[in-house]
C-alpha cells in the first residue's frame, strides 16, 4: 500500500476545539471554509457541485461511463418502490410524511439534525425509524432495504436542493456532537491504522485495491448509494451512509459500529456539514 500523505493544514481543523466565548457558527463556519478550501485548491478545475461526482469527476473516461450508466440506473425499480412505501398509510392510517415538517422535497436537507429535546444528532434513516415506531408499526433493517429505499427516495425528489446542515447557536451539546464526529473523521484506527481523512482528504483521485478513492466533500449529497458490490449479492445495491461507514471500518481492520447510534450519527453530522453549500444530487451509482 502507498503511504498515505498527511495533510497538516486539513487536519489541524482538530485543533480548533470551539471557545465558547466565540459564536458557534464562526467556529463552524472556520471549518468549512478550511475543509472546502483544501479541495478547491487541490482540485481547482472543479467546481464546488462537481465534488458530488466523487471519483468519476477525476477522470473523463470514467465520467462518461457514469453517465451512460446514469441513463439506465439499475436502482429506478427500488427509488419508485421507495415512493410507493413513503406515501402508503400507517395502520392508524397516518404516512411518513406526518412525522416531518415542509415540502417533502426539502426533508433530505434538514437532516441529519440536532434535536435538542433527545439531545442527540438524528439522522433522516433515524428519523424514518422512528417513525414507525411512533405509528405502531414493526422495525426494519438500519443501513438497507426498505429504509434505503424510502430514503433513497427522497434524495431523488431533493436533487438541486441545498445542503445547510446546523449546530445551533449557543447549544453546547450540539456543537460536542459535531465535535466528537469531527475527532471521528480524523482519527486513525483499525490494524491499517487509518483515519477517513487519509483516504478521502489526503488522497482523492489516487486508486487502492482497484477502486478511486473519492473526496470527502460532497459525498453526502448522493446518499444512500446504488453500490455495484452491494448489488452482487441479492440484486438490492442500496445502502445508507452509516453503512458504508461500517463497510470503511472493515476495510481498515477495525471493529464497525452500530449504526444510528452517537458515534455514526456524530460522523455524519460533521461530515454532511462540510459540504453545506453544496446541491444534493440525487440518488446515484457507485462501483
């Protein structure tokens, strides 16, 4: 394995534990603009939406197989059977849609979110599960399936919009939880001893065991993903993001954690907020 590289103006975001004499939003804001930045520099022939192309936007032979495969996505049948899921009627007779505010194309955006009253990060797959649990209805699987799908779903309706994820203002436990998904994303664990800032800050573009690693920023905006490898076993390549971040710990020979619990939730509540800015860009394939 090449050795990684570390990037030490990307990764001394760790050391900018927030003060809370100064706002919040500033602090986060900090982070962003050195986080984005990295890649707008490293990458300056892309524009910020084009990060949302993952490897595909490092290479023009294989952007052109993305888009010919995107005219045909093998996933239509899953995102419309998502739809039909989503609008179909509790047993009490209520949707999914009764445990969420706005249109239903902006659902995607607002999550994952702090919720103050549970005092924790919640992402939208937490969201749908607890949902049915408030409507009397049975539990289904965290990272695949039917919950894939109806969130799939509703990325697909939430493409063009903007990704504006919050630690609100003055709410010292909402910026811990961004902070420890922070601490998360730059940590080195596993028997590789690797940390997700190696592989999808400090080298993008470069390939490992076949497959281009892809940049970090915009990786939240195509979630779940229709994985080819996923899709090998029953026909169902669907997957949510904490999924594919038990399938990383894997690969890194280090111990998954469960999803929709605080560390995977923390994750993604950091790493949804670095690519704020950015446009969801519907559901999408990856190998």
């Amino acid at each position: 394995m090449k050795k990684i590289i570390t990037t030490v103006a990307v990764t001394a975001l760790l050391s900018s534990t927030a003060v809370f004499s100064v706002q919040q939003s500033s602090v986060v804001q900090s982070d962003i603009d050195a986080f984005q930045g990295h890649f707008k520099k490293r990458f300056p022939e892309l524009s910020l939406n084009d990060f949302s192309k993952g490897p595909y936007a490092m290479s023009e032979d294989k952007m052109s197989q993305f888009e010919a495969l995107m005219e045909m996505p093998p996933f239509e049948d899953h995102v419309e059977k998502g739809g039909k899921l989503w609008k179909t009627a509790f047993k009490n007779g209520k949707t999914y849609s009764s445990c969420f505010s706005g249109d239903d194309e902006t659902i995607r955006t607002q999550y994952p979110r702090w919720d103050a009253a549970k005092g924790k990060v919640v992402s939208l797959e937490k969201a749908l599960l607890d949902c049915r649990v408030k409507n009397g209805e049975k539990k289904i699987g965290s990272g695949k399936g039917k919950l894939a799908w109806i969130s799939a779903y509703l990325t697909t309706i939430a493409e063009g919009q903007t990704i504006n994820v919050i630690v609100p203002e003055g709410d010292e436990k909402a910026l811990a939880a961004y902070n420890a998904g922070k601490k998360f994303f730059y940590a080195k664990r596993g028997q590789l001893n690797l940390s997700c800032a190696n592989c999808h800050v400090d080298n993008p573009g470069r390939r490992i065991r076949g497959n281009t690693l892809s940049p970090a920023l915009g990786q939240v905006t195509h979630f779940p993903v229709w994985r080819g490898k996923w899709a090998k076993k029953k026909g169902d390549g669907f997957g949510t993001i904490q999924r594919r971040y038990g399938g990383c710990n894997k690969q890194v020979r280090a111990q998954p954690f469960k999803r929709q619990k605080d560390a995977y939730s923390n994750l993604e509540y950091f790493h949804t907020i670095m690519s704020n800015g950015m446009e969801i860009s519907g559901t999408e394939y990856r190998e």
